[in-house]
C-alpha cells in the first residue's frame, strides 16, 4: 500500500503549482474566461510541451504511459488553480476512450495530435430528458450505403465549444432508454448538418448543445461495435468522475485554505473571528471533510483503470456521490464564513464555490451517485 | 498510490484467518456474534490464547514482548478479529497505558508490569475523569500528598469502565496546586487491592454495569509507583490520549457492524419484501458506507505517514475519533431501525446465552434482536468518551489549523 504521490509525481505537481503562480493568477484566470475562446491557447501549448496532454497514452502513440493517479494529480492543479482549458474532456473523457476503444487507425491519427495540442474533443453523450441517464439515447443512427446518417440534439456538451471533433452517441437499434442498441461515432465539428450552440458555463468555461440533422459519417468514423458502446462510453464517464473528484478536492482544500487564512485576519469585536468557538467547529468540519474526500478520490482513482466494470463504477459513484455531498458542505461554508466578502465576484471564493457546485451536478451529481452506490448493496448479502 | 496489499500482507491475513479459525472458543464468538454478555473470564481466556500465539499485543515493539507489526499488519488483525467475532483486548493496559510506560517508565516498571499486562495475569483501567473534570481534565482533583516512601491518595474518580474488574489503576492525581493546573499532575499506577479504595457502579442508560465510581479514602501509594517525574502527568496523559484516539477509528469494528447490517436489513421485511428492497432504507446504509470507505483510507494514510515519519501520532487523531465514533453510532442506529417493532422488548434474560424464549414473541423476534437497541443507547458514548467531539474539534482547529 502507498498512499503518497511517488518523487516522480510530485515534480509534476511542483510543476503546475509553479505554472499556476506564474501564468495563471486569478486576474488573469478571469482574462482568459472573459476572451472569446473562454480558455488560454498559451496555456493549451504549454501543456503539450509539459507531457500533460500525452498523459494518459501508451508510449507506441506517443504517449507517456501514465495513469489515473498521475490523471489525478493534474486534475488536483486544475481544482487549485480554477483552469478552464478542455483537459478533462479531450484528453480524460475522449482521448481516454479513444485509446480504450477506438480502432487503431483512429488511435494511431488522433492520440498523437491530442498530445501535440492540436485536436480538442467533447463527448456528447447526454441529452435534455435522459438526466444523467447515458442509456437515454433519442438521437438516431442509420446506416446505408456504407455510411452513418446520425439525427437528434445533445445538450450541454462540456467543453463543446471548442471542440474539433464530438464522440457522438446515437442509437442505432432498440428504444429510448434500452442499453443495447447505442453507437459511438467520431463526428467532425464542420460536418453538414451539424449546428453547434455554444454557450458560456457558470464557472465562466464554454459548453455547447448540438443539433444533428442527417450528418453522415463514413464506417471508419464508428467507436466499438455497432449498437453494443453504452460500456465504453460509461467507462469513459467513470473515468471523468473519477477526475472530477480530484479536481473537487483541489478546490476544497484551496477553499479551506483561504477560509483560515480569513479567519486568522478578519476582526470583529475586536478580536480575529476565527477565535469564536462556532466558526473554529466549522472549519474543523471542513478540514474532516477536506481529509475524507481525498481518501475518496484516491479510491476513485486507483479504480479508474480497472477492467472490473462492476467494481469500477460502485467506487467512482461512491466517490463523487460523497465529494458532491463533502463540496456542498466545504462552498456553503466558506461562503458563510466569508461573510459579505463571500458573496461577492471580486474574491475569488465565489469562483472556487460555482466551481465546486457545477462538478457535483456534472455527469451524475450526488443524489444520482449514491443511488448508483445503493443499488449495488442488494446485490451478495448473505443470510444471518 | 496504490491500495492493494502485497502477497506477503495477504499471506499473513490468510495467517491471522486460520488462527482464530482453529484457536477463538467457539462459546466466545458465539456469544459475540450474537451481542450477548461477555465476562472478564472470556476476555482474559482469549488474552492468553493470544499471548500463547506471540500475539499478546499487536501494538508494542518487540523488544517490550510485543509483535511488532507495522501498521498494515495491526489493521488486518483488527480486520479480522473483528470480522471473526473475536473479543477486543484490554485497551487501557494494552493501548493506552503500555505505551506510555514503555516512553516514559522506569525499567523496573517495564520488567514488572509489562509481562504481566501481556500474559493477561493483570486487569488494568483508567483512572483519569472526576465528577468534577470530564472535558476539562486538567482541573482534577484527587490529590496524592507524599509521606516518606508513600504518596496518599484522596478523591474520587468516575466513569471507569470495567474497573469492577481491575487488579490495578492508573491515575492522574493532583501533586501540586501552585502553578498552572496542568503543572501540577502525576501519573500513578494504584493497586486495586489497596485499603481504601470503594468501587461503586454506576448502571449505564442500557441497564449495564460497565462503568464504576472509585472513592480513595488516604490511600497509600508506594513513590516507586510514580511513572516518570513527579507534576509531569500531563505530558504522558496526553500521550495516552493520543494513542486512545487512534483505536477509536475501529473500522474493523465497524466493518462487522456494516456487515451485520446489511444481512439485518436483507432479513427483516417490510410489506413482505426485504427492508433492504426499500430504498429510502438502502440509501442511508450506502451513505454510512461511504464514510466508513473514506475513513478507511484516511485512517491508513494517517497512520502510515506518522510510521513513515518515524513519529509519534499527532492531533490528526481526532478526525479519526470524530469520524469512527459518529460511523459506529449511525451503524447501531440503522442496526436498531431495521428492527422496526422488534427494537422495543427490553427482554433482559435474552441477553444472556441459552434463553428459552417466550414462544409468541419468538415467532418473530430473531435470535440477532435482543441487545440491538441496547447497543445503539450504549454506543452514544462513543462522541462522548476520550474527549468529546467538541472537544477534538477544539484539538483540530487549535493543533493543526493554528485557531
């Protein structure tokens, strides 16, 4: 057992803490938001030539054979330092999958531009009535003449406005709702009859809903077998949870850390407020909090590659069910305790709580989760 | 990062698996799986099964006739052992006081009482709350005034769990009243069998005897009994509670409790399908769940970081209190829930081993039932017991975010 990044890893960590300090400060965080692409394409770069987004990939694509630790120690960073880039998306939730699932022509043309920084993805897997339900798929699929004709919405495509290209869901056999029957398809942002609607996020990113009308993709373009991708696409959500998890705790503990140092300097009645036994229980609740969420997102991530779907999933829906619950608790209270000064655009606490609350109700938020969680108590329960 | 144990790590818990497979009484483990009464004999009789084995005390080094396991090791066999429904040893000689005299005793105190603490030949409890210092302890009272070869003891100690049983105390008296409170406290180790000393129980809200009132009425102490240097009890005393905290964790028992949970819940039937189909039911197991998976790794990552650091635990044993204390008391409130109408017999016989039962009631009232809400009532100590919840969360936000 091992419950520490290795010296390799923490040189990596050290790394973006010093990239955050130097070329990302708040001000300039809200600068980038503020500009049409919603994120830095400076930064972009730099992550190509810091490895980051070649990660993830075996090293006969380019890659640098990573794995879902290291994917949690940059998504750590990323929770610390606010970053808007599409990291998650294109290299952890696509790319990801890509490498799991795709054919190796697509593979062998697509991980090495992902890492090179210049090919962004988006899943759009989601859509208005399903939730958070990835099985819901009205979206249609059909083929003739050797090709896909995909017509349907998606909606809230994180990262969707900058994308180049979609892994689009779309059903091919069955009905809304049924697990089999759904496809996976590489999908071109130029594609005809495709409409993009991008729009900016609360945390001040960009998404996009899709309208998809008759769009025609050639065989190459298919992900998995016909009708049978809702495990890979799962898997590959699984995966961005287990991310999301660790980019939640990164903003937990940088959310703690202002919380005290504002509770060390702010006086009222004459005194610093963070002597008053009610708000000392509420930071000690928060630090619990703070600790027992990242055991969690270990747990998500020492998960996240394992081939056991069953066990993959319970733990990942375990994590980011408690870390939407913990980050509730953690952004409430470092509002509260913030005071006026919490509720405000200036401090960037507000930034970090719209953050938070926007990872809980991405792909399954608490309640969703722990339904998940629950369900798989009824399973192997012995008699007394 | 990695969460798996090693072949070797699974070897030894297929080890400690076989042991308590051929070695635990069966009357014991019965008598555990079913929440019934054990007795000081019981415990004791496992206590010498363990030190027979080399595994008198799982926590000491072993050059004090411990097994010096590292931290891994001690939580498979807590694991284990409670998974196998074996008793849990004496932790206030074992965890508590054995530490303190292995860092700060004298080397006639280690060769004394240390063997005899292992061998089970003497019962130890904690003399440390008074009626009028429970989360502030330092206000102690019961002075220890020295005469020649002796220091005579007078005062009263309470909630001393299982001191109807003990050979010997050991206690935080008063040995000076002239500078700071915490100044002026000694740690002394008491013969239970000395004239003056009154045991007087004390029956706890589920109508057991587990703790006790101790009177000292000029109590005469030999000064060899003194553990380090007389008015720096405090330091030591706060080493014992640190250590006291960090069994307090108890995943293994609350991994047990989740167990027995689970199969309660599948048991029992609500609208003739199992309560656990029920999923307002189901959804508040999972949610004590994952707090027991989160506390789990957050307990081992503690534990090994101080191992790793070659140091001695710190304050970061409070957000294991906080945590195992509240998971053990939502578990017995689950465990008492599922139940349903069956939580309400107080039936005092049945708590006890060989109940014949009245036969209408036992129609329904499974032989799992009986001490369930006793349980959940008695289990309320646990947010209360060394030091409160408050009291720790005074300890985080003063030791390790500086408030």
């Amino acid at each position: 057992m091992e419950f520490n990044y290795s010296e390799e890893q923490l040189a990596l960590q050290e790394t973006l803490q010093r990239f955050i300090s130097r070329d990302y400060d708040f001000d300039k965080r809200r600068k980038f938001s503020a500009s049409s692409l919603g994120y830095s394409a400076e930064a972009w770069t730099q992550y190509a030539e810091l490895g980051l987004l070649s990660l993830p990939y075996p090293e006969e694509f380019g890659g640098l054979g990573g794995n879902a630790v290291d994917i949690m120690l940059v998504m750590e960073q990323f929770g610390q330092g606010l970053l808007l880039e599409p990291y998650l998306s294109t290299v952890v939730t696509c790319g990801g999958l890509i490498r799991d699932a795709a054919p190796t022509p697509m593979k062998q043309k697509m991980l090495p531009q992902i890492a090179a920084g210049e090919l962004k993805l988006a899943l759009a897997a989601y859509e208005a009535a399903g939730r958070y339900d990835l099985s819901y798929v009205g979206c249609t699929a059909r083929e003739s003449g050797g090709s896909w004709h995909l017509t349907g919405r998606k909606t809230v495509v994180l990262d969707g406005a900058s994308a180049d290209h979609y892994l689009v869901s779309a059903r091919s056999s069955g009905g809304t709702g049924d697990r089999d029957g759904i496809s996976l398809f590489l999908v071109p942002r130029d594609a005809k009859g495709l409409t993009v609607a991008a729009y900016p996020t609360q945390w001040g990113a960009r998404a996009a809903d899709l309208k998809l009308d008759e769009v025609t993709v050639g065989a190459d373009a298919l992900i998995g077998a016909p009708g049978r991708a809702l495990p890979i696409i799962e898997r590959a959500v699984d995966r961005a949870n287990a991310a999301l998890c660790a980019e939640a705790v990164g903003i937990i503990n940088a959310l703690n850390q202002a919380t005290l140092n504002y509770l060390k300097t702010r006086k009222q009645f004459g005194v610093a407020i963070g002597t008053f036994q009610a708000l000392k229980h509420k930071m000690a609740d928060m630090l619990i909090a703070a600790e027992q969420s990242r055991s969690m997102a270990i747990i998500a991530a020492v998960h996240a590659d394992s081939q056991d779907a069953a066990e993959r999933h319970r733990a990942i829906s375990a994590a980011k069910a408690y870390i939407g619950q913990a980050g509730r608790l953690v952004g409430q209270s470092a509002v509260q305790m913030h005071g006026g000064m919490g509720v405000v655009d200036e401090l960037i606490v507000s930034h970090y709580f719209k953050r938070l609350t926007m990872i809980d109700l991405s792909l399954g938020d608490a309640d969703y989760h722990l339904a998940n969680f629950s369900d798989t108590l009824r399973q192997a329960v012995s008699s007394v | 990062m990695d969460l798996k144990y090693n072949p070797e790590e699974e070897k030894f818990r297929t080890e400690v698996r076989a042991f308590f497979d051929a070695e635990l009484p069966t009357d014991i483990r019965t008598k555990l799986q079913l929440g019934r009464r054990i007795s000081k004999e019981d415990m004791v009789r496992w206590q010498k099964i363990l030190f027979r084995k080399g595994w008198g005390a799982v926590n000491w080094p072993k050059r004090f006739g411990g097994t010096g396991w590292d931290i891994v090791q001690q939580h498979i066999f807590e694991e284990e052992r409670a998974d196998a429904c074996a008793p849990p040893q004496n932790p206030f000689s074992l965890k508590m006081l054995a530490p303190v005299m292995q860092t700060f005793g004298n080397a006639a105190q280690q060769e004394y009482f240390l063997p005899r603490i292992l061998s089970g030949d003497d019962w130890w409890c904690q003399g440390y709350s008074e009626p009028g210092s429970g989360s502030d302890l330092a206000s102690l009272r019961t002075s220890a005034v020295r005469q020649g070869d002796h220091y005579i003891v007078n005062g009263q100690k309470t909630w001393n769990t299982m001191g109807q049983y003990a050979d010997w105390i050991f206690c935080l008296v008063r040995t000076s009243s002239e500078a700071r409170p915490q100044q002026g406290i000694s740690f002394l180790l008491i013969d239970m069998k000395s004239p003056g000393i009154t045991v007087r129980p004390i029956i706890m809200l589920d109508g057991e005897h587990e703790i006790n009132d101790i009177f000292f009425d000029n109590v005469k102490v030999p000064v060899q009994n003194l553990i380090g240097e007389e008015n720096k009890g405090w330091t030591y005393a706060k080493f014992l509670l640190t250590h006291e905290r960090s069994g307090n964790a108890g995943i293994g028992a609350c991994k047990r409790a989740l167990k027995k949970l689970k199969e309660i819940a599948s048991e029992q039937t609500s609208n003739g399908r199992p309560l656990i189909e029920d999923s307002r039911f189901r959804d508040r197991i999972a949610q004590v769940e994952m707090e027991l998976m989160a506390l789990e790794i957050t307990n081992l990552r503690v534990l090994s970081a101080t191992a790793k650091a070659q140091g001695t635990l710190g304050p970061e044993v409070s957000v294991l209190k906080i945590k195992g204390s509240e998971i053990i008391q939502q578990l017995a409130e689950l465990k008492m829930h599922a139940l349903g109408h069956d939580a309400l017999p107080y039936v005092r016989e049945a708590l006890e081993m060989g109940w014949a039962g009245n036969p209408l009631l036992s129609s329904h009232y499974r032989s799992y039932a009986p001490p369930i809400s006793g349980q959940y009532f008695n289990q309320r100590k646990t947010t209360i017991y060394a030091g409160s919840t408050e009291i720790q969360k005074n300890i985080i936000s003063q030791m390790i975010l500086g408030l």
